[in-house]
C-alpha cells in the first residue's frame, strides 16, 4: 500500500512516515500543496493525509483539484483547525476523514486502516490463500494461524499478490508498492525480494510463478 503524506511540518512528517514505514506502508512525502497537486496528477496512492494550512496552494483546494479529476483515493485530513465548520467544509470537499492536531498515534493508524480498507473494498482485515492469511489490520501473515516471520517489505509483497490473486503483478507495480521517492532501487531488487518470498512460502506448498517478460502470479486456490 502507498500513501503520499502532505504535511509542511517536517517533524511530524518524519514521525508519521516512520510509523506507517513500520506497518509495511510505502510512503512519499511532499511538504507543499503544489508538489501535492504534482505528485496527485502523476503517481496512484491508496491513501492521501492531508494538512489544510500548506504553503502556495491549500489543503483545501488541493482536495478539490483532486475530486475535480474524478480520483477517488481516500483522503484523511490532518490539520490543527478544529471548528465544527472546519470539519464541515473539509468533508463537503470531497475528504473521507477529518482528525485534528494533537491527536494519539494508534487512533491516526487505526483510521489509515479503516480508510485503505474502504478505499479498496475490502470488508475484513484479511486476506485469505488457503492457509494462508494476512492480517492488514496487525500487518502480520499467518500460516494455519501460526505467525510467520517476515519483513515489512517480503509482507508488502505478499499483500500486493494476495490482493491480485490470479492476475500478474508487474515489477513496475512491486516498486510503486515497495519504494518510496528517496528510496534507492538496486534493478535487481524486486527479484530479490521474490526470491526471499518464494522460499518462505514453498516449505508451506505456496508457489509465486514467474510469468516471463510479464511478472509474478499467485494462482487463485
């Protein structure tokens, strides 16, 4: 899942990227609502936080350039001001969630959550393969309920293929779900982290099959 953070306090910026990088989020971070309108037009998000008081362009009409386009990407406002009308305007703008500044770290995660579960249809917390699960909720993937140990990029991975079960997943999109903007990305590094999936998941019989010159395919079971 990626998700572009619009904050031009670059200390909360930080704080809120380490926190969604620790629950196998990707995350790109722009600190003004021009680069926001940029990075919108350009790159697809699963989520979108959004500060209302930015620099050279609002919030406000940052959301509404946005809705304007007809891009549904869920949007979770994240802003000092906190006015009944405040909240009225930013939702009637096209906003899926108001939170206001200060606010507690497990309520914003739990609201990420529940929006990229909205934004993408999904009902439960799960991601089901058989035997196998993902716990978006906990970030965690289970095996017969027992919790299997992976890092937060091997989980990104097998997200994006449970979420695409029986269609190719290109390595453009493995990236795009995997890596930020200043990340560095090695070419190699895709198959890399198939091939640390793979050999998690084949002493448990599950095969990731390589489609030449196209990408990777879990089979639907």
């Amino acid at each position: 899942m990626r998700i572009l953070i619009v904050e031009d306090d670059a200390v909360l910026a930080a704080a809120l990227t380490r926190a969604l990088n620790q629950s196998a989020y990707t995350v790109d971070f722009v600190d003004t609502g021009e680069a926001a309108n940029e990075a919108l037009s350009v790159y697809t998000y699963d989520l979108v936080v959004l500060d209302i008081a930015l620099p050279k362009l609002d919030g406000l009409s940052v959301l509404r350039r946005l809705r304007d386009r007809q891009v549904h990407v869920p949007v979770l406002i994240l802003t000092a001001r906190d006015t009944l009308e405040d909240r009225v305007i930013g939702l009637d703008s096209g906003a899926d969630d108001y939170m206001t500044k200060p606010f507690d770290l497990p309520e914003f995660e739990a609201r990420v959550r529940a929006l990229i579960r909205r934004g993408n249809f999904i009902s439960s917390n799960s991601l089901t393969h058989g035997n196998l699960r993902f716990d978006s909720a906990a970030r965690r993937l289970f095996y017969n309920e027992q919790p299997q140990e992976l890092s937060m990029r091997e989980l990104a991975v097998i997200e994006l293929l449970l979420s695409r079960q029986g269609k190719v997943v290109t390595k453009e999109q493995l990236v795009d779900h995997l890596f930020g903007w200043g990340d560095d990305v090695n070419s190699n590094a895709i198959e890399v982290y198939i091939h640390r999936v793979r050999k998690k998941l084949e002493p448990l019989g599950i095969d990731i099959r390589t489609v030449r010159g196209m990408g990777y395919l879990l089979d639907k079971v």
